[in-house]
C-alpha cells in the first residue's frame, strides 16, 4: 500500500490528470471501482448484502458512470463486464459454483446489477425520447467509422500499430515519460510478459490470490481493449479513452515490486532504490529548482488567467468596447467563456460587448443571455481580441480565421503557454 501511495502520488500521468480541466479525470477513479467490484465478485462472500453490493452491481455502476466521463471507455468497461458475466456464468469455477449468487436468487442479483447499471442513464433516456434518439444514432455512426468529427478513420494496417503504441503510452506515463514509439512497445510487451510469468508460476512465486487476480485483470482488460479497439473501433484512438487504465498500471507495478522486495533483504533494498529513482525522475528537483520552469501548457488554469486578464487590463486601459473570440483544439471554449465572466464581473466589474468562439454564436451555451454585458451590445465592439490556442493541425485554425476578415490588421501578443492573442480596433 505504501508502495502503491507513492508511485501514484508522483505519477506523471495523475500529476497530469490532477491538473487539467478535462471531462474524462475521473476514469481512473471509475476504473479502480469497477476492479474492485470484480474482484469482490470474484471472492464470492456467502449472503452478505454489503459485500454484494460492493460486487458486481459496483462494477455494473461504474461501467454505467464511465459513459458520462468518456462514452468509449464506458463501452469497453461494459463489454468487458458482459464477457465477465457470460464467461463466469457458462464456466463456474467448481468451488463457487453453489456461491454464484451470494446466496440469492439469479433474478434479484440481475435486478440489482441491471437496476445500479441503468440508474445513471436515466437523464440521457429522457433526452433520448424527447430528441428522437440522436445519441444514440451519433454514437452508433461514430463507432461504425460514419462519424469521423474526432479524428479521421485508420486502416487496420496502422491501427495494429498505433494501439500498441497508445497503451504503452499510457503505461509509461503512468510511470515516468518516455518519447519513444518503439520503447513503449517494447516496454508494454515486458510487462504484460512480467505479469503472466507471477501469475501463472504463482507457486513458485508463492504470489498471493489478489496479486494474481490483479495481474491477470490488467493483461486481460489490455487484450481486450487492444483487440476491440484494433477491429472493432476504425477511428484514431484518443489518448483519454486510456486514461482508466494508470491506477491499474500503478497498482501492478507496485504488486510487483512488492513481490520482488519479500525475497530478500539485498532484492528489498534493489526495489527501495528503484523506487527512490521513479520519484526522482518524477519530481525532477533539479530543473524545479535550479533550472528555469518551463511554461504551464495553454490548457491549464494559470495559462488561461494569465490571458484572461491580460485582455481585461488591454481593453480597460484602452477604454473601448471589446469582443473576445476563442479558438480552441476541443472547439467549444467553456473554459474562457466562465474564466472572461467570472474575472469579469468579481474583479474588473466589466464585461465584453461579446464573448464566444465565433460572432453570433451562442448555441452551445445554455441561457448565454443571463451572463452578457448590460452596458454593451455586440455591435459596439471597437476592439476585438482573438485568442488562439496551439494545434497541430492548422487547417482548423485557418477555417476558424475566415470568420474574421479583418484580423491581418490585428497585432499578436504570444505568452509563454505557447497561447497567441491578436488584438487590435475593427
């Protein structure tokens, strides 16, 4: 446990996670619970109702709860508890067979999983019913590959690749960053390697039953994301359907260590120093505190302050009304537009004659009405600032520009977080 606190305290991936404002941070959280259900499940307590609940219906639960931080990970949690579900009830192990249950009759633990399961949807059913099923009928055309608005369709050709190379993105970030395609591979292939050999030679190994079932969830939770992603899913994998996967990566790595530390006092003291190195190399206190910091990325708070109130103190220095537009990678700029209304109205007691990702456009937000300038209107905007987060693909930046015409007249103000800022009078 200690072990495991300290690899997922400085965890490169957590430490991330922990400071981004993204919708998909809690899959590890929903991911750990849904382990822990199963492994529960899989110990069989006779007829303890708090322990049923701590079973399969929590993993049903958290299955259910990941479609609202990441639909494709909500599937493939789901897919998994099916194949879980069928797997354990066609081929009973012969000493739980008689537990399979808790105690209870098949229908009631049906009930309950499929009842804990359904809960979370009930906003999304209403939504459903009342907008004829467009959800649905989006999600199903995005994961067929009709619906291509997040990324592009591969071929299995490189999706053979590129999967491998995304979960052993994740592997290595869960632990400490490495740049390269080939060695995170390489790397996810030892571990999964690693794994099986503690599992299967637990004997040997005198491996204890939760280290076993652990190791071996992960390896089957990576197959099966691997495979159903490799042929199942045409689309570019993003980096955040992953994100669930780094408290299991930790815990294994941990699981691991701790194994190699009971042999001997000389091994124990080869894991400490080990251990010691990833904090290290983690923390990295050298550059923190001898070497210049480097520059907090565009989509982190601070960066987006430090623009937020540039603007503000420009436009009030200038004293004219302004317009603030945002281009960002995820497009919809829910960030700036509560960032440039709060700062707004609690310390410069002003607001933007507009403030959206394009003129005009307020159909993405919700009683947008109730939070614009009481002073200004649109249309007296003698200012303008285009805000202008970094993307690799420009042609998106350059679609975005044709909304402005007049933004070649604008000056550029770039802050460190790599974040541009035109500005100028329209």
């Amino acid at each position: 446990a200690d072990l495991y606190a300290v690899l997922f305290g400085v965890s490169p991936a957590i430490v991330s996670l922990s400071s981004f404002a993204f919708h998909a941070n809690l899959l590890p959280l929903a991911t750990l619970l849904f382990f822990i259900g199963l492994f529960n499940y899989h110990q069989q307590p006779i007829n303890n109702n708090r322990r049923l609940l701590l079973g399969l219906p929590l993993s049903a639960l958290m299955a259910s709860f990941s479609f609202h931080l990441e639909p494709a990970a909500g599937v493939m949690l789901t897919g998994y508890l099916l194949l879980f579900i069928f797997g354990r009830t066609l081929v009973p192990e012969p000493r739980t067979r008689a537990l399979t249950t808790h105690g209870r009759r098949p229908w009631e633990q049906v009930s309950v999983v499929l009842g804990l399961f359904l809960l979370p949807f009930l906003p999304q059913l209403i939504f459903e019913f009342r907008h004829d099923f467009i959800q649905t009928k989006s999600l199903l055309a995005y994961f067929s590959g009709e619906n291509t608005s997040l990324g592009g369709v591969l071929p299995l050709s490189e999706r053979v690749v590129e999967r491998g190379v995304k979960l052993g993105g994740t592997l290595t970030y869960s632990l400490f960053i490495v740049d390269s395609n080939f060695w995170k591979i390489i790397f996810l292939g030892l571990f999964i390697l690693v794994l099986l050999a503690l599992a299967k030679l637990k004997k040997k190994f005198k491996t204890d039953e939760f280290t076993v079932y652990c190791l071996l969830f992960t390896v089957y939770l990576i197959l099966f994301h691997y495979l159903a992603y490799t042929f199942l899913f045409p689309a570019e994998l993003k980096g955040w359907y992953l994100y669930g996967f780094s408290p299991l990566f930790i815990l294994s790595m941990s699981l691991i260590l701790e194994n190699i530390k009971s042999r001997s006092k000389s091994l124990s003291v080869l894991v400490t120093s080990f251990a010691v190195i990833l904090v290290i190399l983690s923390l990295n206190p050298i550059q923190r505190f001898f070497e210049k910091r480097d520059p907090m990325p565009p989509e982190t708070l601070g960066a987006q302050m430090e623009v937020v109130d540039w603007i503000y103190q420009d436009a009030i220095y200038k004293n004219k009304p302004f317009a603030v537009y945002t281009y960002t990678p995820p497009i919809y700029d829910y960030q700036y537009q509560y960032l440039l209304w709060w700062h707004g109205v609690n310390k410069y007691k002003l607001l933007p004659a507009e403030y959206s990702y394009k003129p005009g456009e307020t159909s993405y937000l919700q009683y947008k009405d109730r939070f614009v300038s009481s002073v200004w209107k649109p249309g007296d905007a003698q200012l303008m600032y285009l805000i202008i987060e970094p993307d690799n693909q420009q042609f998106r930046i350059d679609g975005w520009m044709g909304n402005f015409p007049k933004a070649k007249q604008l000056e550029t103000k770039e802050f460190p977080s790599k974040v541009k800022v035109l500005f100028g009078t329209i």
